[in-house]
C-alpha cells in the first residue's frame, strides 16, 4: 500500500506542478539579451543559440522529462514492466526535447521520422500486431478446462463501463469516455486501438495511463487482494486442471476466432489476429510463424509501440486538465476492475460445492495485465500458504480478460461510432 501510495503521489505531483504554476519558463542566460544587430560572429551565435533546446525549453518539457525519468527509474529498481517502460520513458525524452517550430523532427510534424512511426499508432496498425504475439505465446489450457473462470474475465470488465459513466460525469464527449474507458480493462494495445478510432487527440495520455497502471499492477493489486479477500479464502486450495487434448488446443482458437467477432465484428483486427496468432501455436505445422510472431515481431512492434506513445506526450499537448482527470480516472477504473474480478469470485462460491470452490484471489486476474496480474495472484496466495499455487488457475481468468476487454472495445466502437 506504500508504495502505491508513493508512486502514485508522485505521478500526481508531476502532473500537477505545470498547471499549478502555468506557462512557459525559457532559460535565460547572456546570450539572450546580445544585441539584434551585432553581425559576424556574435550573429551566428546568436542564431545557434535560438535553434537549441536550451532556448526553447518550457517548464512543461522539464517536468515531462522528470516523468520519463520516473518511469525508466521505475522500470530498472523495481522491474515494473521493463519492456514497457523503458520504451515509453525514453520516448517521453525524445518528445520533450525542445525544438525549434517547423524543424520536421517532432512527433506531431508532418514528414518527419517520428511522425511516420507514430502512424502505427494512429492508424491501430501496433495493436493488433501485438495481439498476433500475445496469441502466439498464450497457451489457452487453463481455460479449457475450467471454463467457468472466464465468468472472471468478463466480471472485470466493469472497469470499462465503469469508466465510462465516470469520463461522462466529468464532462468529456461521448466519444472521449468510450475511448478512455478502455483504461479500465488494464490492456494497452486495446486502449489505443479504441482511441485511434474514437478519440485520436487523446492517444498519448490514454497510452500513458493505461501502460502506467498495467506496470503497476504488482503495487496496486495486492493491497485491494488483501482488504476483500479473507484469511480463511486465501487458504482455499483448488484442482489441479484436467489435461487438455491436442483436438480441444486447435478447436479453441477457430470457434474463439468465429464466436467473439461475431459478437462483436469491430474488434476483428485485435481479436482475429490474437486468435490467428493462437492457431500458429497450437496447429504443430507452423511453428516457425508462430515463433517470429511471439519473439522478433512482437519485440520490434513493442519498441516502436513504446517510444512514439512516450514521444507524443509532448507537453504542449500531454499536459493539460483532460490528462489529470484522465490519468484519474484510470487508476479508479483499474481498483474497480479489480474488486469486480474478486467479488464476483466470492458470489461464484456461494453456488458451488465445498471441493470446487475457487480461491478467490484468482479473480483479480481477470484485468487483463497478461501475466503480471496472475504472477501477482500467484505470490498473494504463496504468502498465506507456501504449497497453495494459483498459478495456472489464475491464467484463465488473465487470458479471459484479454478476450473481454477486446470484445468491450468493439461493442465500444460499435456503439458510439
């Protein structure tokens, strides 16, 4: 709880500070008070002086460059989601080195390098490419065999809507609440798919939040885990899961695929591709597809993913009164999505036998922070009792999640636009 509360103090302060105080605070120095007219050297000088950062720098860039700081820190100290912070740190740099207007370097100027990778972005072309490697490095047999605990998955959800009537209440478009919504299934290439779609100005600080609270998932969770859950349900041991056949791993995915964009046909590029990814893995003919697509691929997409969504937090347009509510409004929306997953746990004991309750620790799984939130599972329900390993049963409720908020980002779109 401590550090939860730290971090996320400090992230508020960061945030805070610049509209607090307002404006833009240029570095003075001697050579911005040389002479107009003072020719040769002193001139050329002059002008050097002008086309640098130091010139052009505001109190915003500093700050922002104090948060990209922060993160790199957060992700080397505590590894809290090194491949996403560190990416998104860096680029938060590199959007916040102050240039000169119309020098074609910034992320938000036409022709320039930074602006075509961040058409990946804008354009939701990273997101499914990420979910192509999710499902090609997710093994669906937790699920299989419990099939129930996807009721998990979907009862995390609540984050989303939740979200949603919040973003409303606080005044943002119909359109920016279902975009920022999608905080609220902890899922980053979902959030910005749906943004780039319904809400593209907003990207950067959806982006940001969204990856933020999925880094923090280890900090954040385990404090709500142990005010709802109590001793005696931590220490509830379940089955081990039923063996899952060959036919059933290769059936999964195609009925998946068929099934979730029937429902929701909008969300065909994020769940197509993730179901796509996962019959590369389980079909045993391609596995050198499957391979490229959970390694190199999704490597190289993360890293472009991850600098161009740091590199858009450009203070000029990240640090406004939107971003503050934003940033807000998604650590709410993550406790909510949270607590679902585990009350509703708790509810489904309620009707089932005393050998097949679930512990419900499992549910705070169901956000879909794939992993991290069933690695967090797994040690909560290790500290109350060495041999109780929730592991594999917390990764059905994880992969559900992912499916889930896919599948709510699609209604989402299909909705509003």
């Amino acid at each position: 709880m401590k550090k939860f509360l730290t971090v996320i103090s400090i992230l508020g302060v960061l945030y805070l500070i610049p509209l607090i105080f307002g404006g833009n605070l240029m570095a003075q120095t001697i050579m911005s008070e040389l002479p107009e007219e003072t020719g040769g050297l002193l001139e050329g000088l002059r002008h050097f002086w002008e086309y640098t950062g130091f010139s052009n720098v505001s109190f915003g860039n500093i700050i922002m460059i104090v948060v990209g700081l922060f993160f790199i820190f957060l992700a080397i100290r505590f590894h809290y989601e090194p491949l996403l912070l560190i990416p998104i740190g860096t680029g938060i740099l590199l959007g916040n080195i102050p240039f000169p207007a119309g020098a074609g370097v910034g992320i938000y100027e036409s022709g320039s390098v930074l602006n075509y990778l961040y058409f990946g972005v804008t354009q939701g072309i990273y997101p499914p490419l990420i979910f192509l490697g999710i499902g090609a490095m997710t093994d669906f047999s937790s699920l299989i065999s419990n099939p129930r605990l996807m009721l998990l998955g979907a009862a995390a959800q609540i984050g989303v809507f939740g979200t949603f009537v919040g973003a409303v209440a606080l005044g943002f478009e119909i359109h920016e609440a279902g975009a920022i919504s999608i905080i609220g299934g902890a899922d980053g290439p979902t959030a910005i798919f749906a943004s780039a779609k319904m809400a593209p100005h907003l990207i950067g600080s959806i982006a940001i939040a969204a990856y933020s609270y999925m880094a923090l998932v280890p900090v954040i969770q385990p404090p709500i885990m142990r005010l709802l859950i109590s001793k005696k349900e931590r220490l509830i041991k379940m089955k081990p899961p039923r063996a899952v056949s060959k036919t059933e791993k290769i059936l999964f995915p195609i009925i998946g695929l068929l099934l979730t964009t029937f429902i929701s046909p909008s969300a065909i590029p994020l769940l197509g591709m993730l179901f796509f990814g996962n019959i590369l893995k389980e079909s045993g003919v391609t596995d050198r597809l499957a391979d490229t697509a959970r390694t190199k691929m999704i490597d190289i997409v993360t890293i472009l993913l991850g600098v161009t969504v740091g590199a858009s937090t450009q203070a000029s347009v990240f640090l406004t009164g939107s971003s503050i509510k934003i940033f807000a409004l998604g650590a709410v929306s993550f406790i909510i999505a949270t607590a679902g997953g585990l009350i509703f746990a708790k509810v489904m004991n309620l009707f089932l036998s005393t050998n097949n309750k679930i512990n419900p620790l499992i549910g705070a799984a169901g956000v879909s922070a794939v992993p991290d939130s069933a690695r967090v599972v797994q040690q909560e329900g290790i500290k109350s009792d060495p041999s109780n390993h929730l592991l594999m049963h917390a990764m059905a409720p994880n992969v559900s999640g992912v499916i889930g908020s896919a599948v709510a980002a699609g209604i989402m779109i299909s909705f509003l636009m």
